[in-house]
C-alpha cells in the first residue's frame, strides 16, 4: 500500500514524510513523464519535463544549423544542429558537450539515435511523404477527414477537361485537330450533378468535337474567355468547336423526375465564359446549344439555365429551345456569323415558354432573324425581356407571335435589311394570326430604344381576317424611341381589310423622329388607328335620319385621318350618302344607302381612295343625292390639330 504523506508545515521530519519524499526523488530523476505531484498535491516539472521545457524554449529561440556529418564539426551548444546531406535532415545532441563528429560521419555512427544521443528536429522525412502519392492521406481535419478525401471528393466536383484521364488537346487551327468528343463527353458523365467542368483557352487553338455533347444534369460549363468579336469573320477560334455540320455543339437531355410532380426536365445548366460553334461562317454546325426533342414526345420542360459571357458563332441557330422553357436567362452573350439567333419553337407537346431575360447581349452578322419566339399563337406565349442589347446587320431583329408578352427597353437596332427569307428588314414584327379571336392580352412594350438605318423600325403583320374593321384589343405601347428609320411602324393586313383599331395601342409623345427629332406622319402607317399621344384627337359622332342634315364646324386647322359611317336602315330608294361640304362640292366619302349591309361600319378608305385632305375650316354634312329617303345612322368624324 502507497504511503500517504501528512500535511505538516514545510520541513516535516515525520517519518511518513520522508519515506514518500524518497519516492519522488525517484520519480523526479528517472520517470518520463514531464511532472510530478507532491504530498501537497502541487505539481512539478520532472528532469525530463525540464528537458522538454528547455528544448521548447530553445524551439522558440531558433536553431543553429551546421554542416554536416559528411565533414564533420563540432557542436557546443544545445541549440546547435547537424544536417545529414545524405537525406537533408538535422540533428540535435541530446548528450554532454562538447559533441565532436568526424567527417563521415552519419547518426549511428557518432551515438546512434534516441534519447541522449541524436534526436531529429528537421521535416525532410516528412516533406518526402507529404510530396508522395499518399501525402494528402497524412493530413487531417479536425472532423476526422484527411486531406486525400476532401481532394478526391473535390476532383469529382470540378474536372479539367485536359486533365488525365480526359487528355483533351485544343490544337484545332481552323482546318485540322484532335476530336476531343469522347474525352469530354466522359468528363460530363463523370461529373457530379453540381459539378463544374473547365474547358481552358490553350494558345494552339480550340477543342475540336464530332459530335453533340450530351448534357444530362445540372453542371457549369465554364470556359477560358468568350473571345473577341471582330467583324471580319476571322478571329482566332477558342473553347469548343463543333466540326460536324449535322451536329449540335451541346445537347440538353430532359430526364424524368427533374421538375416538379415526376414531370420530365433539364434544370440548372449554366455556361460560364466560353466561345463554342462550328467551323467557319461556310461551314456552320447544327447548333451551339440545342435540347433532344425525342424525349417524352417532346413535352419537357428546360428550365433556370444560365448563359453568361458566352459567344456563339459559325451555327445554323446558335440557341434553340423546344418545350416548356421557363426562367432561362443571357447576360453579356454575343451571337454572331450564324444563320439566326436565339430561336424557342412549339414542341410537339409543349408550346409554351417564358420568363426569358436577354441583358446586355449582342446580335450581329445574322442572315435571318436575331431573336424568333415562335410560340402558341392563340394561348400563353410566355413573356420575354430585352434590356440593353444590340440587334446589327442582320435581316430581322425580335420575331414574335400575338400572345408573346415582351418588353424591349434601351435596345439598339441597326442596318436591319431585306433579305433572301424577308420583304423588309425589321428592328421588330409581331404576327396576328389568329383565325377568329386576335384580341391579345399580352403586353409589348417598346420603350427607350434606338432604330437606325433599318427598312422598317417595327413592323405588325395583321394576318388575320378576323374583324376586318380593325377594331379588337391590341396592347402595345411604344414610347421614348428615336426612330431614325424611313418607316418607323408599318401595319399589313388583308386586303379589303382595316388594320389596327384599338385604343390600348398607345404611340408616346416623347417618341422622336426624322424631323429634327420630330415624328413624320409618313413615318407611321396610315393603318394606325391606336392612341396617338402626339395630338390633340378630335372625335365626332352624327345621328342621322330621313330629311335631316347634321352640320358642324370643324376646328380650324383640323387635320381629318378617319371618317366612317354605319346604316342602321336603309333607303327605300337608291340614295347616295355623302359626307362633305355640300356647298363646296367636296366630297370626302360615298355611301350607296339602298344596298349597304347595315350595322357594319363602313370606312372612308374602303368607299373612296384616301387622298390627302388638307387643313379645313368647313361645314362638314351629311347629305344624300335624293335626300335620305329612310336612311338612317351613325358618322364619325376623327381628326387632329397638330
């Protein structure tokens, strides 16, 4: 049984004192541990818990190093080192001084090595591991993972496609290089959902596929640079070029599951950075980025993908969507030397999409249409948004159907021109096509932009026969624009046809024009029957009946656009309703009153050819040949003063 000391005053001269003190000497000489505890329960630094204090403070000091075992030296002091030249490592002496080595030496042949003798205080060893292929595997984090483990997982979340064991070579010069399709494609299968794969710029040129790269998941493509556009055509080629004429660059693959309720989609793709296309501006590739319409019979939905700093040339369509594209967005692309721009067309079980972003973005050396949004003309088109983008040198500008809702807002249109697809080049069209219903609920708004030097500024293609007075819903408004184009708005439509009336399209006072920033009236289609804020409107409605004149005196200085008049019976006899000045023999519209169809409006461009009517200041009537012998009725009058 251990001898349990008293806790007499200091010195103690009890025998139990002296009996257990005996036993700490001989702790405090010969044990290893650093400390002991007294019959106080105090503790205290043993010889070797002294030798380890002095050897951290001589740590703290700094050593001296020496050379070498190989030529041997003299050591005096504790802190003094030796390097081993052999492995690079340093060596302390732990025993008595002065410590003599002769040249030749090594450790276990001047003491060998341990405690008191040579001790290793250097990390060659260990900057020999740490460098090996293990290394990683010796570092760890305080959760319990070495290194090697968050690399390996980290590796797999971000892969160089140059890396092995992908090899890929940018070597492509513009006629000749590696195909790099297999190596990249299995880059992309081996990457996690989240993951990212760089494709670098390399000086030799850019990575050349021969077929479309499948994209399954949600990953970041990121490249090195989109490159620089120059207008020549004949820039170096960088990131990915697609060497197949028949093939996409990439392909989205709409898998089951990846939206909502089990519903097949492709979600969360993002470009980052990249310059992809095909070869030159004569040998295009199918697309830049394109979806696999085959799956699910083409009811899939591509939605959230994100394209920024992406340039697109040398395609046929540098981006085509099919499906239900929701949420996708551009930022800073460029799309160039290509057949058309950006396109999203009806699925053959999906023709919806929207909520589309274009910001910053530049369309340039088109052949066809910048932007076609060719969605379901009669339902939800969607709504897309342009902000500061440049649409240049191309055929067409914005495509869109009558149930698109976009908004364009400090866009750039210039030298948009006729072309081999097109009557007139266009900064914008939109298409009425609907059989029996045009009326749209969907809202354009044109606001802030600049047309320059295009053959129409924007264009609205009234393909419908439908309400062939013009009169249905129509919501546009454009306002804040500098037209610098001959034609700032052209409407067509059917023959026999009026074409727009509708007082929610709304042409802005602070849009500027041809005439030192004043609008020309030759600049806007005489088919504009919208709300013009530019001038002061004027509108005049007349009941007329048997033997009855309706006469009024127009403003002076009334400039008349639109006359109309709408029987409700008609004459018992042939009778020839006029309006005019009937003192003056000036008649601007002609009625046959007997066999008009009634309660349809009659427009003063269908009865007689709408010449130029100058500034009046006139009794206007309504009269008849032969008097009005039973004919009755509504005319308007409509007009401003500018």
């Amino acid at each position: 049984m251990a001898t349990q000391p008293t806790q007499d005053v200091v010195p103690s001269e009890s025998p139990r004192d002296l009996k257990f003190n005996a036993g700490k000497i001989d702790e405090f000489v010969t044990s290893m541990g650093w400390t002991y505890t007294d019959r106080f329960g105090v503790q205290h630094y043993t010889i070797e818990g002294m030798r380890w204090l002095a050897q951290q403070a001589i740590a703290a000091f700094g050593y001296i190093t020496l050379d070498s075992f190989e030529d041997g030296n003299t050591l005096t002091l504790p802190n003094q080192v030796l390097r081993l030249e052999a492995n690079g490592e340093y060596y302390r002496w732990d025993g008595a001084f002065p410590k003599t080595v002769p040249a030749g030496s090594t450790p276990d042949t001047t003491g060998g090595i341990g405690p008191g003798k040579w001790l290793s205080v250097g990390d060659a060893a260990l900057r020999a591991e740490l460098a090996g292929p293990t290394g990683a595997s010796i570092v760890y984090a305080d959760n319990g993972l070495n290194l090697q483990t968050y690399v390996s997982a980290q590796k797999k979340r971000a892969i160089f496609i140059t890396d092995p064991p992908y090899n890929c070579v940018g070597d492509w010069n513009g006629t000749t290089g590696t195909d790099n399709w297999a190596g990249i494609q299995q880059a992309l299968d081996d990457l996690p959902s989240g993951g990212t794969l760089f494709i670098p710029n390399v000086q030799s040129g850019a990575f050349a596929i021969s077929k479309a790269l499948r994209i399954t998941k949600a990953v970041t493509i990121h490249g090195g640079g989109r490159g620089i556009f120059r207008q020549d055509a004949s820039q170096i080629q960088r990131g990915i070029v697609q060497i197949t004429g028949t093939e996409n660059v990439f392909t989205l693959v709409a898998s089951q599951g990846q939206w909502m309720f089990g519903q097949y989609g492709i979600l969360d793709v993002h470009f980052r950075d990249i310059q992809i296309g095909g070869r030159s501006w004569t040998s295009l590739c199918a697309r830049g980025i394109g979806v696999d319409a085959t799956v699910n019979g083409g009811d899939f939905h591509v939605r959230e993908c994100t394209f920024s700093g992406v340039m697109f040339k040398y395609c046929r369509v540098p981006v085509e969507f099919v499906g239900i594209a929701y949420l996708n967005s551009f930022h800073q692309c460029a799309f160039a030397w290509s057949d058309n721009g950006f396109s999203i067309n009806k699925g053959a079980a999906s023709d919806v999409g929207g909520q589309t972003r274009f910001t910053l973005c530049t369309f340039d050396a088109i052949k066809s249409n910048c932007v076609s949004l060719n969605l379901d003309s009669t339902g939800a088109g969607g709504d897309f948004y342009f902000s500061g983008c440049t649409f240049a040198d191309a055929h067409g500008g914005i495509d869109v159907n009558e149930e698109t809702s976009v908004v364009v807002h400090g866009c750039h249109f210039e030298n948009l021109k006729k072309g081999p697809e097109s009557t007139s080049g266009f900064g914008l069209r939109f298409h009425i096509i609907s059989p029996d219903n045009p009326s749209s609920q969907a809202i354009k708004s044109v606001v802030d932009n600049i047309f320059f030097d295009n053959d129409r500024s924007i264009i609205i293609d009234k393909s419908t026969s439908a309400f062939s007075s013009g009169g249905f819903n129509w919501p546009m408004r454009v306002d804040g624009n500098v037209f610098l184009d001959a034609v700032a708005l052209e409407i067509t439509q059917p023959a026999g046809h009026a074409g727009i009336d509708s007082q929610l399209f709304v042409w802005g006072a602070s849009n500027t024009g041809l005439d030192n920033g004043k609008m020309l009236d030759s600049q806007i289609s005489p088919n504009f029957y919208g709300y013009d804020q530019r001038r002061q409107r004027i509108t005049r409605r007349y009941n007329f009946g048997t033997g009855l004149k309706n006469k009024d005196l127009l403003p002076t200085g009334m400039v008349v656009t639109k006359a109309r008049m709408y029987l409700t019976s008609n004459a018992t006899s042939f009778t020839q309703l006029q309006f005019g000045d009937s003192q003056n023999n000036t008649r601007y519209m002609s009625v046959n009153a007997q066999s008009q169809a009634l309660n349809t409006w009659v427009n003063w461009s269908e009865t007689l050819p709408q010449t130029v009517i100058t500034m009046l200041s006139k009794s206007f009537e309504v009269f008849g040949t032969a008097g009005f012998n039973g004919a009755q009725g509504i005319f308007e009058i409509e007009g401003y003063i500018p």
